[in-house]
C-alpha cells in the first residue's frame, strides 16, 4: 500500500491542527507523521503516544535503545534510521549502535537489559520471558521504567506498522545518513 506523504496544505482538515502541534514541538513535520495524516484518529494516537513517551522519567539513551530494538524486530526502516540517529546524537557509540542495528545487544549492561526487554516484549506480545524482567531489574530498571519501556515498544511498533504497511516511508533528510536496509 502505498501512502502519501501529507503537507499542512493537503491533509485531511482534522489532522492540520495534529501537524502544526508536531511542527511545533519538533520544528518540522517528520515523513512518518505526514503519512499517518491520511487518518486524523491515526495521527492523533500516533501524536498521543509521542508526546506520552517524551515525558517520561526514563533516561532518552534506554528509551532510544529500546525503540532501535523494536525497529530491528518488526523491519522498520524508519524507526532504525530515526533512533540510531537519536542515539548518535546523545553521544552513544558507534559501535554500540551498529551491534544493536544489527539485532545485537549493545555492550553497556543497562543498555543491554532494556534492548532484551524490548525485543523480548515485541516478541512475545507483552509475554516476556521472568529471566528478562529479572535481568532489567538487575540492571536497574524499576517497575516505572519497565512499564515506560513498554510505552516506547508500543509507540515504535505502531511507526514500524505505518512504515511497513506505507511501502516504507520516504526517509526526511535528517534521517538519510542512517537510513537501514
């Protein structure tokens, strides 16, 4: 299925008010945002989610290691190349962000826990291993981070099934350097 990508002109009239809100927030529309325009209740769950997972207390490097996880996991294109470059962009290291676009844990032990975490949650539809969840909270992880994992799980897989189920959504220029394949 091949979906186009809206602008503010051209969207539906119920999601304009939803892409000046995103415009505003990010300073541009992103492709994924625009594409998911062509349903405002589409939009306006995906904008719902964006701004739950921007305020919670976990810490944006977890929070962009388990959105590359899932990304990985469902084959989204647009979700590996946006939080690799999120997480390049917080300093993380190159090779921790190749391993874990590859489907490989990153070596910070922390970091490694929340990527099984995700995987394991995408996996399993929310039926995750005990050995999983014992291993995050060995790590650190409290039950509100856990949870708040589950969040960015959710939010991811629903951009991967918008990329997925659009053809793959033309990357935005920002995102190119990282695009996946």
């Amino acid at each position: 299925m091949q979906l186009a990508i809206h602008s503010l002109d051209d969207a539906p009239a119920d999601s304009r008010p939803l892409l000046e809100g995103i415009a505003d927030d990010l300073g541009l529309v992103p492709n994924l945002a625009a594409t998911a325009a062509a349903s405002p209740a589409l939009l306006a769950g995906f904008d719902g989610l964006r701004r739950a997972v921007a305020v919670t207390k976990l810490d944006p490097v977890l929070r962009e290691v388990a959105g590359l996880a899932v990304g990985v996991a469902v084959d989204n294109r647009y979700g590996v190349a946006f939080h690799s470059t999120m997480l390049a962009g917080l300093g993380v290291d190159e090779p921790d962000i190749t391993a874990t676009r590859d489907g490989k844990a990153p070596s910070d032990p922390t970091q490694a826990a929340v990527h099984d975490l995700a995987r394991d949650i995408v996996a399993g539809r929310g039926n995750v291993p005990d050995a999983t969840v014992d291993r995050a909270a060995k790590a650190g992880l409290t039950t509100e981070a856990i949870l708040e994992i589950l969040l960015e799980t959710t939010f991811a897989g629903l951009v991967g099934m918008i990329d997925n189920l659009a053809g793959r959504v033309e990357l935005d220029g920002f995102l190119a350097a990282r695009a996946w394949t």
